[in-house]
C-alpha cells in the first residue's frame, strides 16, 4: 500500500498544504481557510489513509 502525507502549515486564517507521495513527490500544494469548510474541503482531496503533519512551531 502507498502512504501519502500531508504537511500543513497552520496560519490564522488560511493555511497552506503540501500532499506528498510515497516517493516524497509534491503531488498538490494548495492554501484553504481555516473553517469548517476549509478544513472538510481539504480533507475530502485525499485517500482516508493520508498521514498528516502539522507545523511544530509557533508562540507558547
């Protein structure tokens, strides 16, 4: 089975996404709101099986 990940850079209003092959190939960039529909929007492009990785950083 191929694994797809999707990192996300969260920003405050829109957000930007990298979805990523196996391979580690950049199969899509895209930026989306960050809403209830933003967020179902982006999640309806990819396979249920899709890893996601979001930024790390940020204020504390």
């Amino acid at each position: 089975m191929n694994s797809f990940v999707v990192g996300i850079d969260i920003g405050e209003e829109r957000s930007d996404a990298c979805y990523l092959s196996s391979a580690c190939d950049t199969l899509d960039q895209s930026n989306f709101q960050m809403t209830d529909t933003g967020w179902s929007e982006l999640t309806s492009k990819f396979p249920k099986e899709t890893k996601v990785a979001y930024e790390a950083s940020g204020l504390a």
